[in-house]
C-alpha cells in the first residue's frame, strides 16, 4: 500500500497548492475553480479515449431521421421506419459515448475523494467537544491498564477511555482549545497510534475525519487524508465522530458541495467542448 499512500500524497500536495490561494474566500470559489479544470481536462481526455468520428457520425443520423420524421409526419410506414432507425443510431452513439464516461469514472473519482478532504466537513471550532474512537481488531488493548489518550497544548482530554468491547472499540470526549492542527495520541503496550485534529479559524483546510489500516485497497484509495496505520499494530480505524459535514452557500441555498461539483465541471465541459473541438 506504499506506493497508493504516495500516490495519495503527491495528489494532495498538488491540490493543497492549486486551492491555497482560495483558503480564505468562500469555499464555492475554490471549488468553482477545480470543477472547471475538471471539466475542462475530462473533454480533453473524452476526445482522446472516444471514437470521434463514430460518435459524430451517429449523431448526424440521428439528427437526420429526426428530419425524415418531421419531412415525411404524414407517411405513417416511413415514420415509424425512421424512429427505428433513430434507436439504431442512439444505441450506437451510445456504444461510442459509454465507454469513455466509465475510463472518466477513475479520475473524477480520485478528484473527488482529495475535493472531500477539504469541502466534506467544517473543522472544530476553538471550544468544540468532540468525540475520538478506536477500533482494534481483538479486543486484548481494551483489557490494558496502560489504554491511554494524551496530547499537545491546544487540546483538552476530558474523559478518560468510555469502552465498547463487543464492537473492540474506545472512545475519548476531548476539547478543542486552538486554532491548528494538533495529533492525540492512544498509546497501550502493544503499540500506539496517533490521529490528527484540525480545529479551525474560517478558513478552508484539509482534514481527514478517519485514518484506517493499510491492509485494504478501499480504505487507502478512499481515506488518503493520512497515512494509513501499519497493519501490526492490530488497529482497524482512529476516527473524529464530530466533525460537521459541510454545506455551501450559493444563491442562498445550502447545497453539498458535490452537486456543486458535478454541475459546474459538466457545464464547463460542455462550454469547452467547441473550444477543443470535441464530439460528446
């Protein structure tokens, strides 16, 4: 799993550049930004992975039929020909565009997995309560006089471990205290592991609300927030369980930040599709 966390990191690393110059803007303008480079590089990619001639190709008989309809509405037989021939030249105007749109699944995927790092959720406020879980794959941790949480200065451990032990798992209430990121560390004599906190001023950051071992492909592909937790250790998941899940404000309305997305790059790549000369 090495090698995904790297990939992981330098995909982080580069959008923690191109988005830090709207960290203090309203997070719309960030994302705004990135759907249309989206948009923009998923035409340019379609035009390269599709059949262009095939699809334009298809679409003129499908805009031709459409006129035989509308020349020959009183000709009953040749209509009914004609729609026939409308559903021959979609469905393979469908085999040409379907293709391509499931090789773009695969970047639009990895973007929005980094996108909800930064618009998925609010960090805590400065005197926010939250609530930290971990999960073991046995439960021998749990049964450890030593199960301990401690921290650097700007957070408070308020509690001492609340335990599950049918679900293997422990929680700690904390305080956040001051603006920055900060790591907790549950320490036990088998091991330890860290997770770490972002409490927030306004502006937009980067955080991950679970780490997760490196024993699963899913986990390192849809957690890149961390570094995974070395699968020895016995740990499955170190989670915050109080970060609120974020909203956008636009015209008013509060909308999740994936209909954002998805409207705009598809607009965008609709707008530019002239511009590179792309058969969609």
């Amino acid at each position: 799993m090495g090698i995904i966390w790297n990939i992981n990191l330098a995909i982080g690393k580069f959008f923690d550049l191109i988005l830090a110059p709207f960290a203090s803007l309203n997070p719309f303008w960030g994302l705004a930004f990135v759907s249309l480079l989206t948009g923009a590089i998923m035409v340019i990619i379609f035009k390269f992975v599709s059949n262009q001639e095939g699809i334009r190709l298809a679409k003129a008989k499908v805009r031709g039929h459409f006129l035989e309809v509308w020349l020959y509405k009183h000709d009953f037989p040749t209509v009914i020909g004609a729609v026939g021939r409308i559903l021959k030249a979609n469905l393979k105007y469908m085999r040409y565009a379907v293709s391509p749109l499931i090789v773009l699944m695969i970047p639009v995927i990895l973007i929005m997995v980094q996108l909800n790092l930064y618009y998925g959720f609010h960090p805590l406020k400065p005197g926010e309560t939250a609530l930290l879980t971990v999960k073991w794959d046995n439960p021998a941790a749990l049964n450890d006089s030593t199960l301990t949480a401690s921290t650097e200065f700007g957070i408070t451990i308020e509690t001492a471990a609340v335990l599950a032990k049918p679900k293997n798992e422990a929680a700690w209430r904390f305080q956040a205290r001051r603006p920055g990121k900060h790591i907790i560390t549950i320490a036990w004599q088998g091991g330890e592991v860290t997770k770490e906190i972002i409490v927030g001023a306004g502006e937009v950051v980067r955080l991950s609300p679970i780490r997760s071992d490196e024993s699963s492909l899913m986990n390192a592909l849809f957690s890149p927030g961390e570094k995974p937790i070395p699968s020895n250790i016995g740990v499955k998941s170190i989670a915050i369980k109080s970060y609120r899940e974020a909203r956008n404000g636009v015209l008013g309305m509060e909308i999740h930040w994936i209909i954002i997305f998805f409207v705009l790059s598809i607009v965008a790549g609709f707008a530019l599709k002239g511009v590179f000369k792309v058969e969609i």
